[in-house]
C-alpha cells in the first residue's frame, strides 16, 4: 500500500491563496471593517486584518501605502454601504417619510442583534479616537455624516410637504440632531448588548418632531 507523507504546516506566514489583485484588496477591507466595527483604528494592528484575512503582510503594503490611507479606504467602503443602506429606506415612496426613519432603525437593531451587539458604526468609532487619526481621515469623517445628513433631511422636508411635520420645522438642523443622538443610542446598544437604546431614541425624535 502507497503511504502518503503528510505536508509539514507552515508556521510564521498565511498560507498563499491564489486571489486577484482587486479581490485581495476588497478582502482585506472587507475584513478591516469586520474588525474595525468592533474594535479602536488605534489598537489595532495590521497584523491582526492581515491574520484573519489570510494575506502576507508584504501584500497589504501593495495596496495600501500605510495605515492611515487604509483607514480612509474603510471610511469610504462603509461610507458607500451605509448611504446604500440609507436610501434603501429613507427615498422609499411606497411608505410615509416618518414610516422609513422607523424602518431605518429596525433594520439597524436587527444588524447589530445579528453580530450580538459587537459591532457598531465605523465612523462613530473613529469618531472616538480623533487625536489618533490623520486631517485626512477627520475630513472624510465630517463628509460621511454630510451625506448621512442630507439623506434624513431629505426624508424630513418630504415629511413637511406631507404635512406630518409642523410647517416650520427646521429640518437641515433636525437632521444634523438625528446623528448626534443616533450615535450616542448605537453605543449605548453595544455597551448594553441591547436594541433598547435604539428603540427608545427613535421613538424620542419622532415625538419631538412631531
């Protein structure tokens, strides 16, 4: 009987994956946002992505031209999914503008529930740790919320010409007001390992608003 002789495992580096260029660097963002959402940019080291990841360090120097520059392409992917996410509820027609805030949230607290309340927002944690990030990083922060911003005060001027809002209301600063507690709730939901915080300040800006 032929004996097959067992192939030593390599130790110190990750095994070489055969992958393309575009799909190694959408892996190791994709796996830099796994990681980042749940844990500080500044204590986390490349080496920790790159371990999960399964890629050689030497690749990640490849796409990236230091961390910082890795952490504005995170801001930028998570950016494009959030504003993805957003639009999929706050410009639905089929329901009233206030009705797709709510969705909005529902579909958040079922995220974070699905992760267990490990994971929260990438811009709110990099919000936290300004003194570690670059002008570039910080910049790019202010213009995800912008966008983030503009997207509720879209949906709350619809909500005005619909009459379910009173007629005076400020929406660009109410809008700017949705983020800064949304924030505050998302932690507060990580902290508690629960939707509450969540459920509670939505309900709590639908009734001012209102």
């Amino acid at each position: 009987m032929e004996k097959h002789s067992k192939v030593p495992s390599r130790r110190g580096r990750p095994p070489k994956i055969a992958r393309s260029n575009a799909d190694t660097r959408a892996l190791l963002i994709n796996t830099g946002l796994a990681v980042l959402t749940e844990k500080g940019f500044s204590a986390t080291g490349i080496d920790l992505i790159l371990k999960s990841a399964q890629v050689p360090k030497g690749s990640f120097y490849h796409y990236f031209k230091s961390k910082n520059d890795f952490g504005l392409a995170l801001i930028d992917a998570y950016d494009n999914y959030f504003q993805a996410k957003l639009k999929r509820h706050l410009i639905n027609e089929a329901t009233t503008p206030l009705e797709r805030i709510v969705l909005f949230a529902n579909d958040a607290k079922q995220g974070m529930a699905k992760f267990e309340f490990t994971r929260g927002c990438l811009i709110g944690n990099l919000n936290q740790e300004l003194s570690y990030l670059d002008d570039f990083m910080i910049e790019r922060i202010k213009k995800a919320y912008n966008s983030w911003q503009a997207l509720i005060e879209q949906c709350l001027l619809d909500a005005k010409k619909l009459k379910q809002i009173p007629q005076a209301s400020d929406c660009k600063m109410l809008a700017e007001f949705f983020w800064i507690g949304w924030e505050g709730a998302v932690m507060r939901s990580k902290l508690d390992k629960s939707s509450e915080p969540l459920t509670l300040y939505t309900a709590q800006f639908l009734r001012l608003i209102l």
